[in-house]
C-alpha cells in the first residue's frame, strides 16, 4: 500500500466524536488518503452504496449495529468498495479472543485497541494486507419449508451443527422459544407467518440471536432490510456449500463475540473507575504528606532518594525533581567527626534490617547546614526481592543550638565565664581515674577569697562580681592551658593542675596568693587589695574516690586559714585527725542520739501548681532538734557524708515521711530527698516497700527526689533503681536539674516524671536574662521528653509569673510557703 494516491478514499467510522476527530486528524496529517467520516453505521452503509472506498477503519459499537456486520457487508460484495477492501477495527476494548478468533472469523484484516491507533500508520503502508487467518457442535434450527433445502442444509452443516428443522414460521418460533439455538437459518419466503416476521419476533424477543436469511431475491436493498432488521449475515438460494458453512460458523460465533467485547467493556470500565479512586486516594494522600511539616522520605538499597515530600523543599531549598534517584549522603555536611560516624550508621542500616534513629546535619541550598533527626525504617517484605527504606527527617535546629547552649551554660559559671562546680567535679573524678592507673599526680588547688564578705556588705554586690570577675580574668591569665580553673561558688575557686607534684603546686598555689596580695582592685573611685587562703590536695591515686581529695583540698583550705589566712597549705593526714574527724564523730553520735530521742523532725514546705496557685504536694525537709534549737541540714549533712553515714539519715526520713502519710490522710503527696549514699544503698527499696506495707499508704503519694551528679554517676544503676521503686508505685524526680554539663545527653535516658531546676537559676530570673533563657530551655527539653516541671527558690511574685509564662508547672519557695512543721499545715 505504500503506492497511496491523493484520490484514495478512507471510510472512518466511530460513533464517539472525540475519538473519531482523533484518528482523522492523524491520518489526514500523516497519509495521503482523503479522509470520509461517519459516526453512525447507517452513514457508513450509504457512503459505501455510492462511494469507492479503498480502505475501512471501523471501531466494534455502533449502536445497534456493530463492525463484524459492517465487515461481512465488505466482504459479502454488496458496496461499490472490492469486496477484499482492507478493514481495520480500532476497538474501545481489546483482548486476544477477539483479536484472534473474531477478526479472522469476519474477514478484518488488523483490530487494535484505541491506544495502538497510532498503528494504523504502520499498517497503512504494509505492502499486502492478508486477513488474519477446534469444537463442539452447536444447536442450528433450519426454518424452511422446502424438504430439498432443508435435507441439502443437513448434508452441508451436519458436521458442525445439530439440526432442528421447522416448515413454516409458527412452528420454528415454537421450537427456537424450547431450543434456544446458537443459530437460527431462516428462509425469507415461507408459508403463513414469512421470514422476516419472524426474523422481527425473534430479534424483539432476543437481540442477540444470530440469524442467518436464505433468499432467492439476491437485491442490495433487501440485505440491507434484513441486516438492519437483525439478521447476522444472509446466503442466496441457490447457495454454495462452502458459502452456506462459512455464513452459519461465522453468525453462530458473532454473539460469543458480542458478549466478550461487552464483558471486557464492562471490566475496563471497572478498572478505569478503579484508577480514578485510586488516583483521588493518591491526591488525597499526597497533599496531605505535603501538609507535613516532617520531611517524609525513601530509600533504595543503594540509599538514593526515590520520594520525597514537599517538606524536603521547605527545609532544604531543592526541589523534589533536582534530589529523586541522588543519593542521600550528596546533602549530608560531613566534615564533622559526628557525621562521618552518620555515613557509618547509614551504611549499615542499608545493609542491615530493622529501625533506627540518628541527628546529623543537612545541608541546604544556601550552603548553610541544618540539625536533623532521621527516623528510618526497612520496608523490605517477605516476598520482595528488592530492599527499600523509608522514614522521617525532622528539622532540630532550634532543639540543637538550644541545647549545646544549654550544656554550655550548664558547664560553665554565668558571673565569670569559668567552668562552674559540676563541670569541675566530673574532672576531678577523671583526674582521680587515671592516677589510680598510674598517670599523676597531679594536683588540686582550692582558693577561697579572705575577707570578700566585706566587700559585698561595703559596697554592695555589683561590686562584688565585678571583683569576682576581674579575679578571673587575673588568675586565668598566669595559669596554663592544661590548668581547669572553676569557680565552685561565691568566692571560692579552685584549679586542677593535670600531672603536677605537690611541690611545683605549692609553687603555683603562693604565686598565685602573690599576685592577688600585690594587685589593687578599682571601685568607685577607691582602690582595695584582696588576699586569698589556698589548700592543695595532691591527687596520687591512693583515695578511693574524687571527694576524698576534695574533703583533703578543704582541709587543707580551713588549716591555711587557721594559720593566718594569705597563704597556701598542702594537706597531710595530721590536718585530717586534727579537724575532720573529730567534727564528723560529733555529727554522727547526735544522729544517734537525736533518733533515738525522737528528735529528727520533718519539715514541710509547700509545692504549688502555678497556674492554679493550689497546693500539689509537700517537700520533706529533715531538722534537728538539739537543745532546743533546730540544726538546719548544711550544718550536719557534711559530715555525714563524709562518714558515709547518710544512708542511715535517709531511712529514718523515709520511715518518718510515711508514717507522716499515714497520719495526715489529707496530705496529698510528699516527696522525699534522698542521698546519693543512701540512693547505692541495696537495702533501699525493700525498706520502703517494708514501710508502704506497714503503714497501708498508698505508693502514688510518695515522691523520691535524687541530685542531678547523683543520678549520672551510674546511669545504669539509676535506672534500675529507679525502676523498682516505680514498680512499687511510687514517682521519682531529679532535683536540683540544669546544672550537669552531661544533663541534657542523659536525661531521655532517666525514667523521671518530673525535674525540679535547680534555684540557682531561679532566683535571679526576673534580672538576669541567662537565667531566663536557662529556665526557658530546661522547660522546652523537659515537657518535649513529657517530663513536668518544678522551680524551686520562688522569692517573689514576679518570679512566680515570668515562671507561668515560660509554662513551668510547679513552684516552691519562701514567697509560696516557708518551710514549717506539719502541724502548721495539718491538724488531728
């Protein structure tokens, strides 16, 4: 056919106009046919009965006609067209049945489904298109009331067809009603009721009945009626065996073929609104993931993006299309040891299975980086081959600067810029660690300013910090880069000096008591001179703790004092027989006696909601009563834990504090400090679980409050500690929390229902703007990891509302309630 002429006329024919305006419009541009159209068979059949048509394109339903029919028409010879014209049929629907069993059975030389139509310039210009080149007999009523026809009908269809035979109309819709036959061969004149009738009766009884016409009146006209009227194909008398068997196997099949093509139909129709739902489901879903303010991410094995939400654009800058199929790592900072150690995790989550969660940083468009965290999870299922993940990343900036200021506030004393005691403590303990191993000495110096009360008393305390701060700047300078220089509190200072003897410390330590003596101090227009007492404990490994050097470092502090201040001591065992133990003996023996005598009180003060201004719950505070005075415990506690003798303290508090609960049945909750001693102590839990028992109090009243450095001394330990008393029913709580550099990298790891920030960073919350940001920050961290809050050290109003603000859940304090004996809150 590649030899196409302009005068070629192609018949097209669909009854749907979008697809009909379709296929024309790309033959017309594309062929050199003249293009006809028609949307109707009936259109179709008058063209063909007036016009040379030289090529057909057809599509399967035409209303109650259909492209077989107009195909047999074709092929019948009746149309002006040759009755081999090559017939394309671009179907709606496809399927292979139809493709090979319908289109070989009707004469079509190519059918294609409307998606392939682009085909049909392929098959245009083929050379030679060849129409497209096995069962059971099927039931054939004959109408015919010659005996001859109707033996001759035997003879040639026998083969493939029983058959019923009727001589006139009544009697073949009789049996055709009882027989329901594939194919009905019916001749036009008969006698009484005539074929076409009948042919009328049976196509409005059943439309689909495959009719074939036997006629002795071959006329166009007359095919036209009956194929019209319903007739599946017509055969003239006299016929042709092989035209008669090829007329009745080819009707016989049309309705198997109708109702293929109506049930794929129907399926496709199933499918496509099935798509379409699940298309809306997609929108639906997927606006709502661009709605996420989490980035939603996957991953191939190879860990290269394969989805992204539009999170990823809000938090990066790159759009979606400019990251599928990268690899995650190309947008990952990774010059930070901590990110190389990401690339390490990343790596082994993709060869790995199971969930896992890291922070690294991001980088993004502007080449600034960002703090994320990274939930990811293998997606792999049992049956599939190819491994996948899957996850979330969320933008933890703020959570991250927040917090690194946080550990450095918490590291570091907000007055001077020194590290503050904490940080000083958990070196100490390093520095103790490796000269038990035999890395020392080294030494610890211990500073306390002479006379600086007076200062502040004198000229007040903004004077006073700047003195503190000018003592800093001072002492730093002439110290060396090794050197950890700490301000432990008020006026006291104190210098670990990594592997120095004690000598070259004494050294350091009357240089430094030099330099204080020899430097004059500016304020308001006056100049003052300040001396310093210095006590040095030589860290040799032979104690068994860091507080051991600390009590020796104290020691050695009070002797220099007591030798004329201004001066620097090293401590030696006759410091410790001479001053600390004797105080420490005496402290122990009236614990004894004050238990024994009925003299250890609890005191309460009261812990309130601020939002509500009522009461929560009550702190227990532990007196003494020694002749008639009340011992606050900073002047007893010392001593005990210097002795190791607070975990006895402890639980005759714990005894105290329950049977406190017992008594005053309307005391709501009572917490109850505990030592760090007495926290280690194993006797612990089964005492209190000893005491609930006793007294019948309910566990949820009771609230076990520890240290922060006493909870981080032994995470393991703490938690399950902390555990056991929890499975008791009782609550648990970090005191004092804010003031461990290490805080915030444990405390998700600590089972506490509530934190209680430590005062010092309360008390001067309405003028100190660090303290605010301290608090504020402490507050965020705690409520994210739905922890409660309680600041203690609440001296005002003011505190109390900036406290509410900042969204604080409890507060406690002298402004809110001093602490009294029970009776001044209950009564019998």
């Amino acid at each position: 056919m590649s030899s196409q002429t302009q005068s070629k006329t192609l018949l097209l024919v669909n009854t749907n106009q979008e697809r009909l305006a379709t296929i024309s419009r790309l033959l017309a541009e594309n062929t050199k046919f003249e293009v006809v159209t028609a949307n109707s068979a009936a259109d179709a059949i008058k063209i063909m009965r007036v016009s040379v048509i030289h090529f057909v394109v057809s599509n399967i339903k035409m209303g109650s006609f259909d492209g077989w029919r107009l195909a047999r028409l074709v092929r019948s010879g009746v149309f002006k067209c040759s009755a081999d014209t090559p017939f394309v049929i671009v179907a709606n629907t496809w399927c292979e049945h139809i493709a090979n069993t319908t289109a070989r059975e009707f004469g079509v030389n190519r059918l294609l489904s409307f998606e392939e139509h682009t085909k049909l310039l392929q098959i245009i210009n083929e050379d030679q298109l060849e129409p497209i080149e096995d069962r059971e007999k099927l039931q054939l009523l004959a109408i015919e009331d010659n005996p001859e026809t109707s033996n001759l009908v035997s003879r040639i269809l026998s083969s493939r067809f029983e058959i019923h035979h009727a001589k006139d109309g009544e009697e073949g819709l009789k049996i055709w009603r009882d027989l329901k036959p594939a194919l009905v061969l019916l001749d036009v004149m008969l006698p009484g009721l005539s074929g076409k009738d009948v042919l009328r009766q049976i196509m409005a009884e059943c439309p689909s009945q495959s009719v074939v016409i036997m006629t002795a009146n071959h006329t166009m006209e007359l095919a036209e009626e009956l194929m019209l009227g319903g007739a599946a194909d017509f055969v003239t008398k006299p016929f042709r065996a092989e035209q008669l068997r090829r007329a009745c196997e080819t009707a016989a099949r049309r309705e198997d073929y109708l109702i293929s093509n109506q049930q794929f139909a129907a399926k496709v129709d199933s499918l496509n609104k099935s798509r379409q739902n699940y298309q809306q489901i997609f929108e639906a879903h997927q606006q709502l993931l661009d709605q996420l303010g989490s980035v939603v991410i996957e991953l191939d094995a190879d860990g290269n993006i394969t989805f992204l939400n539009q999170a990823w654009t809000r938090l990066t800058g790159f759009s979606i299309e400019h990251c599928l199929n990268q690899p995650l790592s190309n947008y990952i900072e990774s010059h930070s040891p901590s990110d190389r150690h990401f690339s390490q995790q990343i790596s082994d989550l993709l060869s790995a299975s199971g969930r896992n969660s890291f922070e690294f940083q991001l980088k993004n468009n502007r080449s600034k980086t960002l703090w994320v965290e990274a939930k990811i999870k293998d997606c792999q299922s049992e049956n599939d081959t190819h491994k996948s993940f899957s996850g979330t990343i969320d933008d933890i900036t703020d959570r991250k600067k927040a917090q690194q200021d946080l550990e450095y506030l918490a590291m570091h004393d907000s007055l001077t810029g020194l590290f503050n005691r904490h940080y000083f403590e958990a070196e100490l303990n390093q520095f103790a660690a490796t000269a038990s191993r035999g890395n020392g000495p080294h030494c610890l110096l211990y500073a306390d300013l002479d006379h600086f009360k007076v200062i502040n008393d004198t000229l007040g305390h903004q004077q006073g910090d700047a003195v503190l701060r000018d003592i800093s700047v001072l002492v730093k300078e002439r110290l060396r880069d090794s050197d950890i220089f700490s301000r432990i509190g008020g006026d006291e200072f104190a210098i670990l000096l990594p592997n120095t003897k004690s000598q070259e410390a004494i050294i350091i330590a009357e240089a430094l008591c030099k330099l204080l003596d020899n430097y004059q101090f500016k304020l308001k227009d006056k100049f003052f001179r300040l001396n310093c007492s210095i006590g040095i404990a030589e860290i040799d490994g032979d104690e068994q703790n860091s507080e051991e050097y600390m009590k020796q470092a104290d020691i050695a502090l009070y002797a220099a004092k007591k030798q004329g201040r201004n001066m620097a001591h090293l401590y030696t065992a006759d410091d410790a027989q001479s001053i600390e133990l004797k105080t420490s003996m005496e402290w122990t023996q009236k614990i004894h006696q004050a238990v024994a005598n009925d003299n250890l009180a609890l005191y309460l003060q009261p812990v309130v909601n601020i939002q509500s201004r009522q009461t929560a719950y009550y702190e227990a505070l532990v007196r003494l009563k020694i002749d008639g005075q009340i011992i606050l415990p900073g002047e007893f506690i010392p001593a005990l834990e210097r002795e190791g003798y607070m975990s006895f303290l402890d639980m005759q508090v714990i005894k105290n504090a329950i049977k406190y609960l017992k008594t005053y049945p309307e005391l709501p909750k009572l917490s109850v400090n505990l030592s760090a001693q007495g926290f280690s102590d194993e006797r612990l839990v089964p005492a209190i679980k000893e005491q609930i028992e006793t007294y019948q109090v309910e566990p949820s009243r009771i609230i076990f409050e520890l240290t922060e450095s006493a909870s981080l001394s032994n995470i393991a330990a703490t938690k399950k500690i902390v555990s056991n008393i929890a499975e008791l029913g009782c609550d648990f709580s970090i005191d004092d929390f804010g003031t461990g550099f290490s805080t915030f990298s444990y405390l998700k790891q600590l089972p506490a229902q509530s934190v209680k920030i430590d005062g010092s960073f309360v008390i001067d919350l309405v003028s100190n703007p660090v303290d605010n940001a301290l608090v504020k920050a402490i507050y965020e961290v705690a409520t994210a990891l739905d922890k409660e809050t309680v600041a203690e050290f609440v001296e005002n109003e003011a505190t109390l509302n900036i406290l509410e603000s900042i969204g604080v859940t409890y507060a406690q304090g002298y402004h809110l309630g001093k602490p009294a004996p029970i009776d001044d809150y209950f009564s019998n």
